[in-house]
C-alpha cells in the first residue's frame, strides 16, 4: 500500500506524464470507459461539482455533453494550467481536506481521487445531504493509493453507510460508485 503524496508528487506528473496532457483527451485516455459510465449517470438537471478534477479531462466531456459544469477543484496548479488550456470552466485551487462545500451543485463526481486520500470519509461527510454522488476507485495497489478495493462489497463497507440508493459498477480494474448522500 502506498502513502498519500504532496501537491510536488501530482505536479511532476501532471507536468511530465503524456496521458495527462493537451494531447489526450478524456475520450481517449486511461479513464475513458469511466468517464462514459459517469456520463451515462448524468442528467440535464445535475449542478456538477468535480472533486479533483486533475487536468480537465472530464470536465471537457461534461462540458461537450452539454452538462452544467459548476466547477472542477484540484490542489494541482500544474493540472489546473491544463485544465483551463483544455476546456472553458471554472477551476478551483483548493486541497479537498480544506474544501467547504458551500456551491450550489446538486451532484458530485471524484473520479480516481479518493484512494489518494487519508481523510476521504470526513469530506464526503460534508458534502450536503441529498447530493448526487458519482465516484470510482480502483481494484489495485499503486504507490499513491492509501488504499483500493478487492470487491465491490469492500467498496460498499467503507462508503455504503454515507449512501442511500447506490450502486457499484465494475469497469475493468475499477468500480464505479454511484449514490444519494445521506
């Protein structure tokens, strides 16, 4: 199991890594079949508010799809300058442990975010009661994850009692969570 890593650690990658940059795009990348899935769970009404957003692969996708892109928050500078050469929305500079969830979204997508996070029960703790919430982990261990799942039913043990109404998706190596917050 790895060890949660410092903003220098997601710069370095987002600066060097070709499957982050200009280039590559949502529909193409890594993430695509997760993104489409995310997609898929979208409707026209959803205020969407992207908890590490990285360098604004989805939030292109989302934007194009015509969704209402609220915001995209990462506390990456080098992700957020892709972020804003790649699409038109607005990026937020911000570590999510320090985030208040103060917007007026009414959904939440963190693709690929929790697993890097020590504290991530306490901040989908404070995301408001009634909230959409479309999230993925992964199935494997990597140096930058605090933690991955085996199981959809190790998914649902650590995240299933902040839910209502969820379900878990199997997408290759990843899960995809989708639920009301309680």
């Amino acid at each position: 199991m790895g060890k949660e890593r410092d903003v220098i650690f997601y710069d370095t990658i987002f600066k060097s890594s070709e499957a982050y940059s200009l280039e590559t795009s949502g529909y193409d990348c890594r993430y695509a079949e997760v993104y489409n899935k995310s997609l898929a769970n979208l409707t026209k009404d959803d205020i969407i508010l992207e908890l590490g957003c990285g360098t604004g692969q989805l939030a292109e996708m989302i934007v194009k799809g015509g969704f209402n892109y609220l915001q995209g928050i990462d506390f990456s500078p080098e992700a957020l300058k892709i972020a804003k050469q790649r699409v038109s929305a607005d990026f937020f500079l911000c570590d999510l442990n320090l985030y208040r969830f103060y917007s007026d979204y009414n959904t939440i997508i963190a693709t690929e975010v929790f697993e890097h996070i020590i504290n991530d029960l306490e901040i989908i703790a404070r995301i408001k009661k009634g909230t959409k919430v479309i999230f993925s982990v992964p199935t494997f261990n990597n140096a930058a994850h605090v933690r991955f799942f085996e199981t959809p039913e190790t998914v649902i043990e650590r995240y299933g009692s902040l839910f209502e109404d969820y379900t878990v998706i199997t997408i290759d190596k990843i899960f995809l969570f989708v639920g009301i917050k309680k």
